[in-house]
C-alpha cells in the first residue's frame, strides 16, 4: 500500500509542467506569428478553448481507462476496435515521422550556420539540391550512429531540451519588457488597438490553421502520468486547465514580444527558417550583449535537433515493430540485427526520407521556400496521428459501460462523442486546407502547382503504403503454408 501511495504523488502542477515542457516551443511562436501577424492573439485563445482544452481531457480519460496499456494510441484503438485499426494507428504515427526526418537535417545546417557566421545569408542564398543533398548525407550518418545504438546525443539533447525551454521563457520575458528595459521602439504601429489583433477568416486564414494545430499537438504524450495523480479525477484535469493557462499565456506574450522585435505588417521572407535567431540577435542588441543570446540558441538547437533526430529515427519504428501482428506487418520487417536494430525497417526509413528530401528539391529551387515547404508538410502531416486519438475517443464514449476509468472527462455517452467527432473534423479540416501553399514561398504558377500536388500525394502516399503492408504480410504467410516453412 505504501508503494502504490508513493507512485501517486504527481499533483496538478506536476502534470501541468511535465505537460508544458512536452508540448511547447519558441518555434510555435514564431511559425504561426509569421502566418498570421498579431491576429494571432486571438486565434490562441480560440483554439485553447475550443480544441486545446478537450484534447488534453480526452487524452487524459483515455490513459487513465489503459492505463496498463502504457498510454499509446494504439493500443487504445487495439481494445476499443480491433487489430486492424490498431496497426492503421500504429502505421500512421510511425509514418508522420517521416517528413520531421527530413527537416531536421534542415534545422541543424541552419544552427550551425548561425553560429558560425552570424547571419540568415545560408536560408537566402543556398541552392535548394545541394543543401538537401548534404541534408541527406547528415540524415545517413545519423541513421548510422542510431543503428549503432549511440546514446551521447540523447544526453546531450536532454540537456540542451531544458535549454531550449528555458530560453522560449527568456525570449518572452526579455522581449516583452524590452522597450521599458532598454527604451527600444516598438516595430509593429497600434499594437495599442483591438483591431490589430481581430483575424479575418478567409480562405488564407484558414490555411494557416494546421500550423496551430502543429503546435498544439503531443498531448498524448502525459497520458501514462493520469494514473500516477494523487486524485485523477480531480487533479488531472485541473492541471490541464493549467497547462491551457500557461501554453496561452506563453502564446500571447511571445506573439507581443515578436510584434515589439518585428514589424508584424512587413515580416522577413526567411523568419520561419531564421526568425528565432534574429530574435534572439535583436535582443542582444537591445540589452547591449550582441550575439550572445543568439549563440547560446543556436547551441541549443542544434543539440536539441540532433538529439531528436537520433531518437526519432529509432523510437517511433520501435513502437510500430516491437509487438507487430505477422498478419499485418512482413516478417521481414521485423529482422533485427545483433544490436536489436530493425534492419530492414531503418531501410524503410532512409528510402522515404530520402525521397522526401531530394525529390522536392528538383520542383523547389530556394532554400527558403523548401524549408517553407517542408514545415508546412510537417504541419498538414503530423496532426493526422491525432484523429486516431479523437477516434479512439468516439469509440470509447460508445462503450463506457465496459470500461473503468479512474478520470472520467465526459460521463454523458452522446456528449462525448460529439466532442470528439468536432475535434476529429477540425483536425481534419485544418490537414486539407493546409495543403493549399502559402503565396510566400510560391513564386509563379507552376510552382503553386507544383506544391500543391506535393501536399495531396505526399500524405496520400504516406498511408497509403500502411495499407499495402498486410498485403505484403498475407502474401508471405500463403507462401509459407504452401511451402510448409
């Protein structure tokens, strides 16, 4: 009894900070900053309160109903529905990786770039091909050193994770009182005026949503923690609401602070690739430290990519490979070597992401607009993995009455399935319409198309190829009851 007592200690504000650090990043600030300006503000709160808030409820009454199953999606899926849709899950979450494996090579050539020339003139005036080649030759050796079972990096990014944190906070506090503190003026004209921060929900508007919902994602991530709560069912959600609190209040600060830094009617081409350095770079300047804090940052992300890097590759494929069912995976995906590395599916991994990373770059000739690119893919991507959340969540609402859970979000059957069906066609919503390119980054019309047809086929084939593997797997089992092996 003890024992038990002793692994339920975690308090709202434990799980709201775990939370926190999981889910949140300058990046976020930054990225959505530059599609939509101040009129950001608001489009925070809005979707805090109407997509943020039931997520992590959801997520919560999820993990504490499985919580043996140790939180994954589809495991969740595996005992509300069935194998099938669970490998569908399992396939999805492991296949959105695939585009954040691509950038990231992106993301460490940017840091070192920074800190060592001091400047965005790499994101300017770099060919497109050749950094993706060099992209690719940086993704090999980290599949080589993952494959090797190399765990230095993951030290050091846990390291430079807090960092990185730490900095994101640093970035609001110093940005925010910047014009008090070092009398520096204020870019952005009638930041004073409610209008300035009033979207206009046209189709661009609507476009730019995914990006949002990118940011906000991941919560699945705390679900192991709901049953470790001294009182899950009323401490979790009240460290949710507080993590809502603080990821808005870090979301609104850092938008005014980006607002005092730049000017949010005439924002740099490049501020999705280079805006966090320059950032940090004017505030230097600001508090008369030059480039120290954009050292310090680009040190910092650098590790913190590599580190993630490294863990993606290996983390995510272990997750779909570890339990496989023979009758939807190939066995020989599966084949491990020596040092327990699934050979066969790293070399699923290096055929996709290198595909991803040169092939665009024949179509995508700046270096700016295929980082654009690319993280907007990213954007339209990784949030499909969240609809398995929202499905397992409208199935679970279907079958409460065969299920305990020690946090119940919603009691009422019919309730909890219309929150999760909204959350489930928002998510969806915001995928599609994020396939339309941003005018940023296209410069003629061939290359709106170009893009475009990219944004369909890539998700598109992404799954897809999940559907082609129990295939594969039938095929293999007829051929070894035919041959008796």
């Amino acid at each position: 009894m003890a024992t038990e007592t002793s692994q339920k200690q975690l308090r709202w504000y434990n799980i709201a900070l775990l939370a926190f650090v999981a889910v949140w990043g300058l990046g976020n600030v930054v990225n959505n900053f530059y599609n939509q300006g101040l009129t950001v503000v608001v489009s925070w709160i809005l979707i805090m309160i109407l997509y943020f808030v039931p997520y992590t409820l959801m997520v919560g009454q999820l993990g504490a109903t499985f919580a043996t199953e140790g939180g994954g999606v589809s495991s969740w899926i595996q005992n509300l529905s069935g194998k099938r849709l669970a490998f569908f899950a399992a396939w999805t979450y492991w296949v959105v990786h695939v585009p954040y494996l691509s950038q990231k090579p992106q993301t460490i050539l940017i840091a070192f770039s920074w800190l060592f020339q001091s400047n965005g003139s790499f994101v300017k005036t770099a060919n497109a091909l050749v950094v993706q080649l060099l992209c690719l030759v940086l993704f090999f050796i980290f599949l080589w050193m993952s494959s090797r079972g190399i765990t230095t990096l993951n030290r050091l990014g846990s390291i430079a994770g807090s960092a990185m944190f730490v900095l994101s906070i640093l970035f609001i506090i110093l940005g925010v009182s910047a014009p008090m503190m070092t009398g520096s003026s204020i870019a952005t004209a009638h930041m004073d005026q409610l209008s300035s921060y009033i979207p206009k929900f046209d189709l661009n508007y609507l476009t730019t949503i995914a990006m949002l919902v990118f940011a906000v994602g991941g919560a699945e991530k705390i679900s192991p923690y709901v049953n470790k709560t001294h009182d899950p069912a009323k401490e979790f959600p009240k460290g949710m609401i507080a993590l809502a609190i603080m990821v808005a209040v870090s979301a609104v600060l850092g938008s005014f602070a980006m607002g005092m830094i730049f000017d949010a009617h005439h924002l740099p081409a490049d501020l999705y690739a280079n805006g966090a350095y320059m950032a940090f770079q004017r505030l230097g300047a600001f508090y008369h430290v030059g480039n120290l804090f954009m050292w310090i940052y680009a040190i910092a992300n650098a590790m913190a990519s590599m580190a993630a890097l490294a863990v993606s590759i290996d983390a995510p494929l272990r997750m779909l490979l570890e339990d496989a069912d023979p009758h939807f995976v190939p066995k020989a995906l599966s084949k491990k070597n020596k040092r327990g590395v699934y050979t066969n599916g790293y070399l699923m991994t290096a055929i996709l992401v290198g595909i991803i990373i040169v092939l665009p770059a024949l179509g995508i000739k700046g270096m700016n607009d295929f980082y654009g690119w690319l993280l907007n893919l990213n954007a339209i991507v990784m949030p499909m993995r969240y609809l398995f959340v929202f499905l397992a969540y409208m199935l679970l609402s279907r079958q409460l009455d065969k299920f305990h859970s020690t946090y119940m979000f919603m009691k009422h059957k019919t309730g909890g399935f219309i929150v999760g069906l909204w959350c489930f066609l928002f998510t969806a919503f915001a995928c599609v319409l994020g396939m339309i390119p941003k005018g940023a980054f296209v410069h003629s019309v061939a290359g709106w198309w170009f893009q475009f047809g990219l944004n369909i086929v890539t998700p598109i084939g992404l799954l897809a190829l999940g559907l082609l593997l129990p295939l594969i797997a039938r095929r293999h089992e007829i051929a070894e009851d035919i041959t008796g092996k």
